[in-house]
C-alpha cells in the first residue's frame, strides 16, 4: 500500500521533473496529478522562485535545487528516525 504524499513531497516531485527543464503535460503526467494541481503548484513554485519558465518550458532554479538538497537529507534523516 502507498502512502499519500504531502505538499512538500509533491513540491519536490516536481522541481525533479523540472530539473532539466519540462513542459507542463510533462509534469502531470510524471507527478500524477491533475492540470488544475500542476497549475496551483507551479505558481507557488514560481512564486518562491524555486522555479522558473522560459516560455512553455519550466526548469528548477539554483534555490530550487538547494531546496531539493536540503528536503532529500531531511527525508533520510526523517527515515532514520522513524525506522
């Protein structure tokens, strides 16, 4: 059984994705979630300048990649804990 993920989870679901750069049907469909939701994450995102959009293309920021750092190691340290 999954468990469901949070909003920080999703967050940084999709600044992988964008990592190299994605379209927004790309990131729907690899972050399994509906336009609507891609749309409300995306501008919070942006709007936190975790990430950013060359026309139709969204690629993750150096502050979104610190982000991604700094969320992988609280998520090993958060496994550890509960383990």
């Amino acid at each position: 059984m999954m468990r469901r993920r949070n909003n920080l989870d999703i967050m940084a679901e999709v600044l992988e994705i964008a990592r190299l750069g994605a379209k927004k049907t790309w990131i729907v469909y690899r972050a399994n979630l509906n336009f609507k939701l891609v749309k409300e994450y995306l501008d919070e995102l942006m709007e936190k300048r975790l990430l950013d959009s060359e026309g139709s293309i969204y690629r993750t920021t150096d502050q979104g990649l610190e982000f991604l750092e700094e969320y992988k190691n609280f998520k090993k340290f958060r496994v550890v804990v509960t383990a």
